[in-house]
C-alpha cells in the first residue's frame, strides 16, 4: 500500500524517531516538511519504507529504527555536522564500498564518537563524498583500536559519478 504524505500520515512522528537516532535535526532533514513523500505501510498500517523522487529515504524496522537507504544518507550527510554518523575511509577502499563491500577497521581513518554497534552510519570518503550507507558492527574506539575485524556492514553504495 502506497500514500502520499503529509502531516497526517506519522510525519511528525517519524521526524521525532529520526531526531532520537541521530540527532537534532535529523527529522527535518530526511522528511522535510514541503517534499510530498511516499510511506509504504505493512497491512496493519505501520510505516514501513519512506520514498522520496530520488529514492528511498528509510526503512522502518519492527525494532522502532531507521535503516536508511543511500538517499536518507545524502541528507543526513548534508544535515550532520561531521564526523556524526560517518566513518571515513580513503582512495583504498572507495571502490569496494561503492561495491558494496564491507568495511574493515584497519582501513577506517575516522569514525563519529557516537557511533555504537548496531548504528546506522554514513561511510565517506575523505574528501567529504558519501560512498556507501551500513551499520555499524563495532562502537567508535574499538573501529579506531582494531587492526581486524568488520566495521561497517554496508548495505548500499553509491555508484561512482562518471
């Protein structure tokens, strides 16, 4: 089932859960309240997926989170304050994590002080230029500590602008 939101369809709400989960903000930033989104609900009626014209915004786990898909990266990128939510990686890794390929934390050269394991996060190459969206699989210190190990479990990259 699809509808067009505006204030009525749990907008509001939803900006709420986005501030909780990654900041101030944050609501405003993914579900801007003058863009006509489009919230996909499961037949009880919870939202499920948010859509906007350049694709998918969110999902909404049956946890209360947000999972974001590579455009709801795009606007936290813009919203956030770096290094909030990102971990930052280099020309080495750019081209995996375009590909989809996980994130190691030996190749990371910057993580957010908030992020903990299970966190949905940004994954940016140095310069500034979102590469991939993920999740979290180990807080901030222990990606800065580890020479082994996943960091992040991207879920969607961005293809290489040509």
């Amino acid at each position: 089932m699809s509808e067009s939101a505006d204030g009525s369809a749990g907008l509001p709400q939803l900006r709420t859960i986005a501030d909780y989960q990654f900041g101030a903000d944050a609501g405003a930033a993914l579900f801007p309240p003058a863009e006509s989104l489009t919230v996909k609900r499961t037949s009880s009626g919870r939202p499920q997926q948010i859509h906007a014209d350049a694709g998918r915004i969110v999902s909404f786990g049956t946890d209360g989170r947000f999972t974001l898909g590579l455009e709801g990266g795009r606007r936290l990128a813009a919203a956030l304050e770096p290094p909030a939510y990102r971990v930052v990686v280099d020309d080495e890794s750019e081209p995996f994590v375009r590909e989809e390929k996980n994130v190691f934390a030996k190749f990371v050269l910057e993580v957010g002080d908030e992020i903990r394991p299970g966190d949905e996060v940004l994954v940016v190459h140095e310069r500034g230029e979102l590469l991939a969206v993920g999740t979290a699989e180990l807080d901030a210190d222990a990606i800065r500590d580890f020479e082994t190990g996943m960091a992040v479990n991207v879920r969607e990259g961005a293809p290489a602008e040509t």
